[in-house]
C-alpha cells in the first residue's frame, strides 16, 4: 500500500494506529484477554481521541499565517502555507472518518 503525504500528515496513521494500539493494551490489562475482541467501546473510544487529536495537530501546524513574498516584475503578492495532508486531504478533515468509524463500531459491535 502506498501512502502519499505532506509535510505532517503522516500524524494521521500514525495516531490512530497508536490510540487503538494504547486501548487494546489497556482494555486487556484492566478487563483480561478477550475483552477487546467482544466490545466496541474501547476502539470506539480511541478512534475518538484520535480524532481530537488529528484536529488538534491541525490547529497547532497550521498557527501561523505563512510567509508573504512579492514578485518584483509584477507585485503581486504570494502567501506560502506549508501543507499538511494525508493523501491530499487536510489533516483537519480526517478528524470526521475518525469519528464516524467511532459511531459504526460503536453500533455494529
């Protein structure tokens, strides 16, 4: 499989992959072996919690206002943003997957 991102956005599965892996270690530490397996709530949750997380790195890479240059033939003003995407959608946008796989394994499982 082929991943296409710029700049941070490889931060999205990356925290998903960590948040689920942190909620299937700690559900089967509080609760024993099969717990993940039988409930939905813990992916659930993680998948919540990545979501936030998702959108708040979006806030944080994206704080600045970029940098102006002027091209001097013309003067037309340019503005750089650095991109942060993951298979060229904004990070912030990822947040909503996060949450609607939340409420699918919430109801399927």
């Amino acid at each position: 499989m082929i991943l296409v991102w710029r700049g941070w956005g490889i931060v999205v599965p990356v925290v998903v992959f960590l948040s689920a892996l942190l909620a299937q270690m700690i559900s089967t530490k509080l609760a024993g072996n099969g717990y993940w397996a039988h409930h939905g709530y813990p992916l659930s949750m993680a998948l919540l919690i990545a979501g936030g997380l998702i959108w708040l790195a979006d806030r944080f890479l994206y704080r600045n206002p970029g940098r102006i240059t002027v091209d001097e033939k013309t003067g037309e003003r340019f503005r750089w943003v650095p991109l942060h995407d993951f298979f060229f959608v904004r990070l912030r946008w990822w947040s909503l997957p996060c949450l609607g796989a939340a409420v699918v394994v919430l109801i399927l499982k």
